[in-house]
C-alpha cells in the first residue's frame, strides 16, 4: 500500500499520519496482481472498441443495399467477432490466474479461486454537482471545490485497493459516501448528468448509466471479490491463516448475498441473480474447504471414529463443489464462468469425495472390533455414515465379520482411485489447470496412496466381483455460513454536510411540527427542539430578503434521522401569510447550535497427501514478481 499526499490539504476520517492518509495501491506497482488488473483494464478498453466498430458495422449493413459494400461490411464483421472472441480468451485467461493470488509460501495446499475486480472509467463529478449545488441549494459550487476533489480521490484509490482489511475499508467508505451522494444529489425526477460505465468482471462488456445505483453495486461486488482475494492469499498451513481464510469466504459471501437483496436489476450479467448465487455457493464452498484443512491441519489419527469423521468432512467439502459445478453447467452461466473454473469445482469434488471413501476404507481395513472396543458406538457410527448399509448387511454383522470388512473396506479403496484418476483426468482437460504443478502433485500424490493401500490388500487368489460401496453421507461439526461483514454499513461523515445542515443565521422559526412559535420565546423553542425524536418534527421557517429584492431562490430539503434527504428541486407552496415559507424536517441534535449530519443509523497419524511421496514437500517457488503480494 502506498501513502497519497492530499492534494487540497483537506482533513480526512481516516488515520493521518504526517499530513498524509491512506489512500490505496499504487497503481503502477508492478506486482503479479497489479500486472493482471492492469491487463483486464486494457482488455476492456479493446472490448469496448471493438464492439463499437461491430455496432457501426452492424448498422452499416442495415442501411445499406449496394451489393459491393455489404460484402465489405460482412467480411469486416467477422473480423471484428474474431477479435472480439479473441479478447474475451484473453480476459477468462487472466480470470484463470489463480496462482498469483496464492499466498507466496503456499505451496503445499490446492489453490482457491478468487474474484477479479471490477473495472471503471473515471468519472469527473466536478461541473455536475456545483451546477446542482447552485440550482438546488442555492449556494455556490466552487466553496464545496475541495469535497468533491476528495470525492474523486476516494473513487480513484477504490479502483486499486490494498488487499488486506483496509482495502475493504477503503471501498466501504466510499460505498458509504454514495448513499450521502444519492440523497443529496440523485433525484429520482430527474438525471444529473453523471455516467458510470463498468465493465463485466468475466465477459468484459461495458455497462453504462446514469443510475447510481450501478455504482453502488459495483463497489459491493468489488469488496466481496477483494474479501475473496483476502482468503486466497492467506497462509494455508497455519491455523491463524486458515482461520483467515474462512472468515474471508464467509464475509465475501455475506457481501454477495447483500448485494442480490439489495440490488435486483443490475444490468450487468455478472452481478445477475443467477450468477451471484453461484459466486456465494463458490465462497461458502472454499471456506468448507479451509474448515476440512483446519481440522487436519494437526493430522488425522489412526483410529477407527476419527477415521470415520473426517471421511464425512471431506464428503461435505465434495458436496457443497458439487453443488458448485451444477450451478455453473447451467444455461447461461456456463457460457460467461471461465471453463478453469468449471473444470476445477468438478476436480474438486471428485478429489474430496475420493478422501471420504479412502479414510472409511482405512477405518474399515485397519481396525477390527476387538473385546476392549465399545460396541454399541462402533454400530451407531457405521449406521450413520450411509443411507442404506452395503448388501443389506447390518451394521453389527459387518463390523464383526473380518471378511466383510475386508470385501466394503476394498470396495471404498476402489471408488477411491476411480475418483482420483478422474480428478487427474479433469485436470489435464484444462491447460490453465495443467499449469498448477501443486495441483497436479497432489492428485498423483492422493491416487498413489490409494493404490498402494489397494495392493497391500489384494490376494492373488481373489477373483470375486468387487461391490459397488455406498456414497458416504456428508456431514461436518461448523458448515460454512455467511456473514454479512460491518464493513458494508461503516459510518463516515458525509463530505457536503455543510449542505442545509439545519437553520441559516437569519432564518426565524415560525412554527415547529403542528404548534405555532412566531411569538414563543427562545427558551420555549429550544424545549420544543429538544423533544424531537429520531424520527424528526416538520419545522416552517421565514427568510428575509435581502435589500436587491431579488425572488427567494428555490430550495428544499427534507431531514430525518439526521440524514439530509433531497426529494424534488420544487419549493415547496409558499404562504403568502408566512412570507414565503420553508418547511424542512429536522432530528433531535445535541446542541442548537451543533447541529450536524451523524449518522444515528447506520446497517498414529494420518495427514493428507502431499507432492513428495518420501515425506518431505518439494516446495516450487513462484517468480520474483509474486513476492510484493502484499502490495496490489
């Protein structure tokens, strides 16, 4: 993270150190994460002009009926849908680019799938909200110069924000400025002439509005790929990082699912109910993952109900990847999900589905009940780790007789190795895949303990037909669940508070909610302002013209809760008794004379398998440029 010097020496809430604040990455920092956010923004620029040469083609061929010249523009249209498929490659490439947002020393674990950010142009905010501030509020624009620079400089540091809590601090605060914005400068009457264009996290297509909402989603779905960044870039094999891990899954989720509640017509597909329902089933199906690598972290233990445990972990983990990859096979999500990520979500539950048989298998072909071994618990164990037992045998009947165990405890191995060879062949289905060299030695690692364990157990005097084992009934001690972080609803100060911020020196108060006040004295208006709740109280006020007799200026602004809330740019009707009224809205404050805008409401052992097969882990090392991963 770099320190940015404030342009206009304005104060800022967060923490200052020596006249600076923190502002965000730099962003030409040339670390593997910036390198790849640098490349999506130039995709995104070829994107939108190639589609721009499409449309004028397009319309071209429309408006035209020289023969000669619709065949230029046919040809010239499939130049432009070539490069246009041609960049979309490029970008499900860098979507693919999983490797550089691991952790730097992670090299014993299966990576994690992380979010990329979203994209934007810049937006000048600048002669849009002074011609408002003047229009609207009467006042003049150039005095709030320095609060909309700081506007800017906030949106500019979101588009590189560190990866670490105050990364998502820094996009918080500025989610929490738009609400501000949208009261104050949004009507919903009229458009102020302000356009936000993003572009899709996954296709790259532009989107562009004058709704700020499109902002506004934006930056959710900007913090849920940054807490999910956060979790890929944790340290795998310590307790605190996976505790790490999983409370970024979790928050990345809980993001997401805010974000379909609160924002249900997105125009861009990647922020569609259906894809973001997917993208949560993704985070809560890495942060399972990282609760199963919590768990063995210390190692499995040799002994029969472990065994039997962890096997149902890592059914739960295989199952909620299965729950994944359906999600991702469907019309039309398959076609805008990068084909990696399919690919993986379907390795994944082979893989972990091929542990849960491997440890019954252990458990069953290790262990015999002896005397000393409590039975009845033995039974129950076995009896709730499938739906139906195998054959129709009882569970009592398998655990007693040596042969049966032997002949289930097989039939699990066999699944076993069918489940990892289909995860070694998913793998090499996808070329981003086959870059993963952790991921490949893991699988070969997994299916060679298998085997081994397989031939140990064989008979060269055994022809009998192997049965098929049961599928093994998913279950876990914590399932992952989301969690909407207090990020989402961080309270700041609103950058233009000084905007109507209560009475003008010079207004006289005449009446306050429904009691007429023009001949109370102060004390006795003081009380009635005092006893105003959060709700507020209707107050009616005179201005006096100035000596030039000019028409009072049209203005209106309606208060509740503390929140400025701008409704319409019509004054409201003035009374010819009341000299031209104005009614306005306020909440209790703690002084008359400080009044402010806070914001009152804001919302033996076993381990698993490794690469070296001796013990040791061959750790490969990533480039030199990966190591700045702290950076952006």
């Amino acid at each position: 993270m770099t320190d940015t010097l404030i342009p206009n020496g304005c104060k800022t809430n967060g923490p200052v150190e020596n006249g600076y604040f923190k502002k965000g990455c730099n962003p030409f920092a040339q670390t593997g994460r910036s390198k790849l956010q640098n490349k999506r923004a130039l995709l995104n620029q070829q994107i939108i002009k190639q589609m721009r040469m499409r449309a004028g083609a397009e319309n071209l061929l429309k408006a035209t009926s020289n023969n000669k010249v619709r065949e230029q523009v046919v040809l010239e249209l499939s130049y432009v849908n070539s490069d246009l498929q041609l960049l979309m490659e490029q970008l499900e490439g860098l979507n693919s680019s999983v490797e550089v947002y691991q952790n730097v020393q992670e090299t014993a674990s299966i990576p994690l799938i992380p979010l990329g950010l979203k994209e934007t142009k810049d937006v000048d905010f600048s002669v849009h909200i002074k011609d408002f501030i003047l229009e609207h509020y009467s006042e003049d624009g150039s005095n709030f110069q320095d609060q909309i620079d700081d506007l800017m400089d906030l949106r500019q540091a979101c588009r590189t924000p560190s990866r670490n809590p105050s990364g998502v601090d820094l996009l918080a605060n500025y989610f929490s400025q738009l609400s501000f914005l949208e009261t104050r400068f949004f009507s919903p009457t009229r458009q102020l002439g302000i356009f936000f264009t993003w572009y899709d996290s996954f296709t790259g297509m532009p989107v562009c509005q004058q709704n700020i909402s499109l902002e506004k989603a934006s930056m959710l779905f900007n913090m849920a790929a940054l807490y999910s960044q956060i979790g890929t870039r944790a340290d795998r094999q310590t307790q605190a990082g996976l505790e790490d891990a999983i409370a970024a899954f979790q928050k990345s989720a809980g993001v997401l699912h805010f974000l379909k509640e609160t924002f249900t017509h997105t125009p861009s597909y990647d922020m569609s109910p259906a894809m973001l329902s997917m993208l949560i089933r993704l985070m809560l199906a890495q942060a399972q993952e990282c609760m199963f690598e919590l768990i063995t972290l210390p190692g499995i233990r040799n002994e029969f109900f472990s065994l039997l445990k962890m096997a149902q972990e890592a059914a739960k983990v295989g199952e909620t990847y299965s729950q994944v990859h359906q999600s991702m096979i469907q019309t039309p999500i398959k076609n805008n999900v990068p084909f990696f990520w399919t690919t993986m979500s379907h390795l994944k539950t082979n893989h972990y589905n091929s542990l849960g048989h491997y440890f019954v298998s252990t458990a069953l072909l290790d262990h015999q009940l002896t005397p000393s071994d409590d039975e009845d618990k033995q039974e129950k164990a076995l009896s709730q780790l499938y739906d139906a037992m195998p054959e129709g045998r009882s569970p009592l009947d398998i655990l007693k007789n040596k042969d049966d165990r032997r002949r289930i405890g097989k039939a699990h191995l066999q699944r076993s190795v069918m489940g990892h060879e289909e995860a070694i062949r998913t793998h090499s289905c996808c070329r981003h895949l086959q870059k993963l060299d952790i991921l490949s030695d893991i699988l070969q690692a997994s299916l060679k303990r298998s085997l081994t364990k397989f031939d140990q157990n064989d008979k060269e005097d055994e022809f009998t037909d192997y049965m098929l084992a049961p599928d093994i009934i998913s279950k876990t001690e914590k399932k992952a669940e989301m969690e909407i972080p207090a990020a989402i609803k961080v309270k700041v100060t609103d950058l233009f508070h000084r905007l109507a911020e209560g009475l003008r020196e010079g207004d006289y108060i005449v009446a306050v909610g429904d009691t007429e006040c023009k001949w109370l004295g102060v004390s006795d208006v003081m009380k009635l302002l005092k006893d105003v709740d959060e709700e507020g109280v209707n107050i009616r006020v005179v201005s006096m013209m100035d000596s030039s007799n000019q028409p009072m200026p049209t203005k209106s602004a309606t208060y509740c809760g503390g929140l400025p809330k701008t409704y319409s740019m019509i004054c409201l009707a003035h009374d010819e008794d009341d000299k031209n009224p104005k009614s306005r809205k306020v909440a209790k404050k703690p002084s008359f004379l400080s009044w402010g805008l806070k914001n009152k409401k804001s919302s033996s052992m076993l381990s698993l398998p490794t690469a070296d097969y001796n013990g040791l882990w061959n750790r490969p090392t990533y480039p030199n440029s990966y190591n700045e991963s702290a950076l952006y």
